[in-house]
C-alpha cells in the first residue's frame, strides 16, 4: 500500500502532530511493509534526506508573530505536487485542516485515492487566539470545517474532539481513532532519573508534581498555580516541575513568583523543553502525579505518556484527557477550579502507596502503544479501500476550485478548457474561502468577468489569494 501523509509541520518542527506523523511513517514502513511518503512546508535549513523514507518539503513563507515560529506552505506549487503525485498513493492521510488537507483533496484529484483527516486539536482556539478580529476568526472556521466535510473519511482522536467538531458546524460523520505513545510500559531505571534530574532541587520525602506540555494560559496553568497556592498556604512541601516552552512562560513565571512559588520549600521549576524522550521518561518516573487542568486538549498524549510510565494523573472530570479514566483507580478527577486540585493534593499527601497503585492501574488501562495505535488505522485504511473497490465509498462533494487547480497540472490549457460559464461558477465556490480571512481576494473577484481570456493570469490571484489566507491557520 502507498500511503501519502501530510501535516502543516514536521522534524524540525517539535510538536504533537508532528510527532504523530513520524510514528505514523515509522510503524507503517517498519511493520505493515508500506510504503510512506510524507509532504510538509519546508524549513530554511532543515534536513529531509534522512528519513528512511522520502519526504516532500514544499514552498513555504514565514507568517505573523503569532504563529509561534510557523511556516505556512503553498499547496500549489507544482514541483512537488507533481512528486507526491508520481508517487502514486493508495490512500492520502491529512492531518492538518489548512494547507494539508488543500494539497490532500488537491491530490485526490489527480490519482483518484480517498482522504482521511484527522481532526487532531480545537483548532478554533488557537484561531481565535491569532486572530483578534472576530468575524475574520469566524471566517476561518468556516472555511476550516467547510475543507474537512469532503474529505472520504474524518478521523477525531477522542470523543470529546468529535465533539467540538460538531461544535464548529460539522455535518459529516467520524470515527474515533486514538493516537498512541511512543514510551514503552514500564519505568525508567534508577540511574536514568538520577541522571535527567541532576541538578534540580529535589529533596527526598517531598511530592514532586510534573506538567509537561505548552506553556500557555488555555491548558488550566493559571488554575493550577492558584492551587499550589493554595496548597503551600495550607503548609504543604511540594516540587512542581513545568517542562515545556510556549507564549505564556514569562507570564506563568511571573505569576508563581507573585503567589510566592519560586523559592522555599513549595515551588516551582520551569525546566524549558525537553525533547529527549528518555529524558522525559526519567521526569515521569521521578514525579508523585501528573497535574494536567487542561479542558482544551483533545487526547492529552501526555496523560498516556505519564500512564506508561505508572504515574498517575490529575484532570479536570468531562475534559477530553479525562476520557476513559475512572477516578481513584487510573487516575484522579476534579471539578474546574484551584480549590478541587488543592483539596485533592492535601488529602493525597502521605497516601504514596495508594496513589503509586493507582499509577499502575493506569499503565495497564490506559497505555496505548503507537504499534497498536497504527496498526488499527493501517487496517481502515485497508477497509476504506475495499469500499472504493466495491463502489460503496460514500459520493463527497467537490470543490470547484481544488478542480480547477487539479486540471492545471494536468497541462496549462486544461484551465482553458473550463469556459467563461465555469470560470462564473469558480467565482462564486472561491467566495467560500475569499478573503474576509485577509481581505485580499475581494478586489481580484470583482474583476473575474474578464478572465475567459486571461485563465493563467486568474489562477496566479487565485494561488496568491490562498498564501495570504493561510496566514490564519496555525499548528
């Protein structure tokens, strides 16, 4: 089987998705004899010839300061749709809702293989966070969940992202498909904690709570500064360790040192990113609990993560990463506020026996390896197949524009071929997606009556328009 994954980032780019790519990429090759061949932005600098399998890097430009070092791609340029074509994939997996899943259907019509996307965070947070005005938020909302709904098949990674899918207008169906983790089960050997937390004052007898993860005010880290707060006010020694990078840091520095929690014997540590997974694995080793208040997460891979390594975690009941979690035998639930996570710490100090059980209960519950994690989507994309062969694969409607722009590579006069009235037509479809997202496609579509003659001139706005766009899109 070929298979064609896309993402809005990739190695060099650390994050969640990103992570979920290259193990998607790894087991698919190494243990179901696929072939992978994976399409992201390109980075200045970046190395792509290393992977035991080819990776496409396309044209990409820097956006807004908002985006946090992001590059978004240009899902138009022909060289490397022309690679990824040849490559001849089975099946296209996106999972991103931007420029991804635009080069995704694009493909679709060029080699005729379905579409998966996963649906992998509330990306209507983080749209709302980098665009201030909100009509133009809203806009790309839509336009978001109006290029999923034609994909063949919509994966969400928890039921609570299906959810918020449905949420934002999402007509379609989906399925649930949980992502796995890259730890194996089991804890990490004495000498490896020693070694990662070198260092760090961490006194023997003292809980030490872990946060790993963005840093950023959305995943209930305000809540949970508040609590320890409480906590310390209540005369309890903690440790709590932030591992991560994100926006919010110096704001969440400045906070715990206003409330008091930089020195003394309650603090906290920001130990800035690691990205050594064994690294990681000795931090969850070492920790007592695993504090996560995030309700935006979709999966919280971390709390798997943490699971793996039998340390037990905090959430917030009804969250996402709360889901499947029974409180007091894998994990522990609380309401939303610092008062439930101050009251939960102060009556679990001491109790060291019963929550290590509770740790361990989640590590045979909980865990979720990638190897099974791929193997459950490689056989759908084995039955997504079947359905095609067979002709049962539910009709999806296209977009006359991703048509138009797939007829452009099949030669420079199949644009031509479309004729004034279809020109009108993709018009109106490009409405859909114009740019009250940046403003810039309005003036060009007054001016669309004239482009029967003048079809490349149109696609090159056209190609322009969407590059200014994506600029709202932002993983």
């Amino acid at each position: 089987m070929n298979i064609c994954l896309l993402n809005d980032s990739f190695p060099p780019v650390i994050d969640g998705v990103a992570n979920v790519v290259v193990n998607y990429a790894s087991h698919l090759r190494d243990e179901h004899g696929a072939r992978v061949i994976v399409g992201t932005p390109g980075y200045p600098g970046a190395a792509y010839d290393d992977y035991p399998y080819p990776v496409v890097p396309y044209r990409s430009f820097a956006i807004h300061a908002a985006a946090g070092g992001y590059r978004a791609g240009d899902p138009f340029e022909e060289r490397s749709v022309a690679a990824l074509r040849a490559f001849e994939p089975d099946i296209i997996h996106s999972h991103c809702p931007a420029v991804s899943n635009i080069m995704a259907r694009l493909l679709r019509e060029t080699t005729g293989a379905p579409v998966v996307f996963t649906y992998h965070t509330k990306y209507d947070i983080d749209i709302n966070r980098a665009v201030k005005l909100k009509p133009v938020a809203q806009e790309g909302i839509r336009a978001m969940v109006a290029g999923i709904e034609p994909c063949d098949e919509v994966w969400v990674v928890s039921r609570g992202a299906g959810e918020n899918l449905r949420s934002l207008g999402f007509r379609g169906s989906y399925r649930v498909m949980a992502n796995g983790v890259d730890f194996a089960r089991g804890r990490a050997a004495g000498d490896a904690v020693a070694k990662a937390t070198a260092g760090y004052d961490l006194p023997e007898g003292v809980p030490v709570y872990l946060y790993v993860g963005r840093l950023i005010t959305y995943k209930g880290l305000p809540l949970l500064l508040d609590a320890l707060k409480l906590l310390k006010d209540g005369g309890h020694a903690f440790r709590m360790i932030f591992v991560g990078k994100g926006p919010d840091r110096e704001l969440l520095e400045e906070k715990a040192a206003d409330l008091g929690l930089m020195e003394g014997d309650a603090k906290c540590v920001f130990t800035g990113a690691i990205y050594d997974r064994e690294e990681l694995r000795a931090w969850n080793t070492r920790a007592d609990l695993f504090l996560f208040p995030s309700t935006f997460d979709t999966n919280g891979l971390v709390v798997r993560e943490a699971a793996a390594c039998g340390l037990a975690s905090v959430l917030i009941r009804g969250s996402c990463a709360a889901e499947d979690v029974v409180d007091g035998r894998n994990g522990f639930l609380i309401d939303e506020s610092a008062e439930a996570m101050a009251a939960l710490l102060s009556s679990l100090t001491g109790r060291k026996d019963a929550v290590r059980a509770v740790g361990r209960r989640a590590m045979e519950e909980l865990y979720l390896s990638w190897s099974d994690s791929v193997a459950a989507a490689y056989d759908r994309y084995q039955a997504i197949l079947e359905e095609k062969r067979r002709g049962l694969l539910p009709e999806k409607k296209r977009d006359l524009l991703i048509t138009a722009a797939a007829r452009r590579f099949d030669g420079p006069d199949r644009l031509r071929e479309l004729g004034r009235r279809q020109l009108v037509d993709l018009r109106k479809t490009a409405q859909g997606v114009r740019d009250d997202l940046t403003g810039a496609a309005a003036g060009m579509m007054e001016n669309i009556s004239s482009a029967g003659e003048n079809a490349e001139r149109l696609w090159e706005e056209l190609a322009e328009s969407f590059r200014q766009a994506l600029d709202i899109f932002r993983r």
